[in-house]
C-alpha cells in the first residue's frame, strides 16, 4: 500500500501545482483584460477629442465662409450698382437690353 499511497501522493501534489498555475493563468489572463479594457478606454477618449477638434475647426471654417460669401454678395451688389449707374441704365433701358440678347 506505501506504493499506492507515493502515487496518491504524487498525484495530488501534481493536481495541486496544477491548480495553482491555473489560478495564477487565470489571474494573469484577467489582468491583460483589464488593461486591454483600460486602453481601449483610453482610446475611445482620445478619438473623441480629436473629433470634438475637427468639428470645433469645421465649424470656423463654416463660420469663415459666410463671411467671405455675404463679404462677396456685398461687393457684387455694389459692382452692379456702381455699373448700372456708369452706363445711366434706366428700367426701360433693361427690358430693352434684355430683348436685344
């Protein structure tokens, strides 16, 4: 019996290395998840900053080009204004241009 009781032995020490590497894979395993978690936390922040980033710039932008479109209109409105004053245009003179072309 002292064999069988060695390899009873023998083989509850190897189940209990067993389980302790086990436990131990277990913790490691929850471990990078938890730092693969945090990173891809991490991440998402930063992809959000940098897209509150281009939207604030879009928005500028946006806010750049009206002013250069109503800038624009101001100074075509005065060209033509400036225009039909030179050439003394009067509202009869136009319907007459008009049917001419």
């Amino acid at each position: 019996m002292s064999a069988d009781a060695g390899g009873e032995g023998a083989l509850e020490l190897a189940v209990r290395r067993l389980q302790r590497a086990l436990a131990l894979l277990e913790q490691r395993v929850a471990q990078r998840i938890a730092e693969a978690s945090a990173g891809a936390g991490a991440a998402f922040e930063e992809d959000r900053a940098r897209l509150a980033a281009a939207l604030d710039e879009a928005r500028a932008r946006e806010h750049d080009l009206e002013e250069a479109g109503a800038a624009a209109s101001a100074a075509l409105s005065r060209a033509i204004a400036e225009i039909r004053q030179a050439l003394g245009s009067a509202p009869a003179d136009e319907t007459r241009i008009a049917q001419e072309a």
